[in-house]
C-alpha cells in the first residue's frame, strides 16, 4: 500500500460543527501527524492544519467528509512523497 504526505486546511466558519469535525478526524486519527489551530476571532473564524499521512483514497475521503460539514470549507495539498508501507 502507499501513502502520501498531505496537508489538508480548513476554515470553521459555523462553531455548531466543531464537534462534528473532531469527531471526524478523530475517526481518521491514525493518519494524522499533527494539527495545529488559530483561532481568528477578529473575523470569527478558525484556521486549522491538518498534516496526514496516509493512502490517497484515504486523505480524499477524510477531505470529501470535512468539506459536507456544515460551515467548514477544506481544500487539500498533496506532496510528491509517496512511500510504501
């Protein structure tokens, strides 16, 4: 199986879905290598960066879930690290 290395950025606008995305990610906990949060409360926002590690299929679908949240916008950059595990 490979893996590729990743970084997936979201930004929380609606508060009410912070649980439900820990509860995302903390189903896909396996793959992560760190997280790191900025709270922006001079726009009311939040800014967190996930680094995962993880098969392609996998990071698309933690992706795909965190973006139908309600409130939460994702995108996903991939780096050309790909090991076999």
């Amino acid at each position: 199986m490979e893996t590729r290395v990743a970084i997936i950025g979201i930004i929380v606008q609606d508060e009410n879905s912070i649980g439900l995305l820990n509860t995302v990610l903390h189903e896909y906990g396996k793959y992560i290598i760190g997280r790191m949060g900025i709270p922006y409360s001079a726009k009311g926002i939040n800014i967190i960066s996930i680094a995962v590690d993880a098969p392609q299929d996998v990071i698309s679908a933690l992706s795909g879930k965190i973006g139908k949240l309600q409130g939460i916008s994702t995108k996903t950059a991939y780096s050309n690290v790909i090991t076999k595990s």
